[in-house]
C-alpha cells in the first residue's frame, strides 16, 4: 500500500541557513508524482514543488529543491536561505499515477521554525 | 490566492446536525478534490469529481456525500455529525483528473461541540 514517512515532527533552522526535510515513500507503482506543500499558522495548503517519478532531474522551484533518490524512495526538499516566513509546516504526498485519479496520499508534516 | 474559494470558512454546529461545505474551482479547472484535516488522522483525501462524475473515493464516511454541480462547484454534505468530525476541509481543484497540479483553497474549519 502506498504511504508517504515524515520523521520529523520539527526542525529548527537559523535564518539564511539551508534547511533539509526529509520524506520517504512506498508504492509499488511505477508511475508517481511526489508533491510537497507549506502549510502555514493561517492554515491554507501552498504547493511548493512537484517531482515525476520519470523525471531525470531533480526539481527547483527558486529557494526550493527536491532531492529524488529513486532506489531509496526518497524526495527530502531542501529549502535554502531560510526566511522567517519559511517558518511553518511542510507536508509531503504522492499520487499514484495508474490510478488516473489526482488521489493525494500525504504525510504526518513537519514543524519548521526559523530562528533570527 | 489560490483562486479556490471555499464558504463558510468556520462553522459551529453541535453532534447530530447536517452541514453543507461549498467549494467553487479555479476557473477552468473542471476537477475538485476534498480532503479532511485532523489532529488524529492527519490529512486525508476523501473524494475526488471530474466535470460531474465521481473520479476517485477514498476514506469517506457513509454519513458524508458530495456532488458536482453542471457549474462545476462542489458541495460536501456532512450528516450525523460527531464530535471526531471536527476537522479543517479542504476543498483543491486541478484541470485534469490526474492533478499533477492541485490548487488548495482556504479550508472550512468544521467545529462539532
């Protein structure tokens, strides 16, 4: 069955320092796309970045990046040059894309605070 | 801004009540996705429509149902409610029914006392 880990219930960084989440996932699908969304205090869900399980390259969206480690199941974001507006929680999820459906299976999230 | 809209952002109702979640898509999404936000179960995908018809299930509750109307708004119907119900809702809309791109609107915050 599918499932996405997120160890990390919270992270502290130092502002302007480079911060590593870290995501692990389990399918037996072939064909997946790993998403990571911010979710911050005010509550609304903010898609970050998107990596396709075929994709060569590992995405970067700006400050964002996704390290994809295909043998490993692993997507970690990394997001550098912390910003105190980074300061929020960070959800990792995937979709299955056999399934044909945009179905969303998320992870518990991770509590980043950025200190000044 | 997303450009989902969602009404009414907070609701108190008290165990036994119905409620009715409304979501409006982003222009031109014709797909809209709900999923339930709580502290025990963390974020949950329940149901998904595509240009009307019902695209995917997930963990829904018989008393919860859902619709899409020919405007493409979306309703989710909550009956029955119980304490455990209390969550955030999320209503996301994506142009295609794979949402490789899915859009999450404000959330309506469903409190049950």
């Amino acid at each position: 069955a599918q499932k996405i880990t997120q160890t990390q219930p919270g992270m502290f960084v130092q502002e302007k320092e480079a911060v590593t989440l870290d995501c692990t996932y389990d399918t037996s699908d072939p064909s997946y796309g790993l998403f990571w969304y911010k979710q911050p205090s005010s509550g609304e869900m903010i898609f970050l970045i998107y990596q396709g399980s075929y994709d060569q390259q590992n995405a970067t969206e700006g400050r964002y990046s996704l390290n994809f480690q295909k043998a490993r199941k692993s997507a970690n974001l990394v997001i550098s040059a912390s910003q105190l507006g980074d300061s929020a929680m960070y959800f990792c999820a995937m979709r299955e894309k056999t399934s044909n459906t945009g179905k969303l299976i998320f992870g518990q999230g991770t509590t980043l605070q950025v200190k000044p | 801004d997303s450009g989902v809209t969602q009404t009414p952002k907070h609701l108190i109702t008290a165990t036994g009540q119905r409620v009715t979640l409304r979501c409006s898509p982003r222009s031109g999404d014709l797909s809209v996705y709900w999923y339930q936000q709580s502290l025990d179960q963390g974020l949950q995908f329940l149901i998904q429509y595509y240009n009307g018809e019902e695209r995917a299930k997930g963990n829904i509750l018989e008393r919860f149902s859902a619709q899409q109307f020919p405007d493409l708004h979306s309703e989710l119907n909550l009956s029955s409610l119980e304490l455990g119900d209390s969550a955030l809702y999320f209503c996301a809309s994506s142009v295609e029914p794979s949402g490789n791109e899915q859009f999450f609107g404000p959330g309506t915050r469903l409190t049950v006392l």
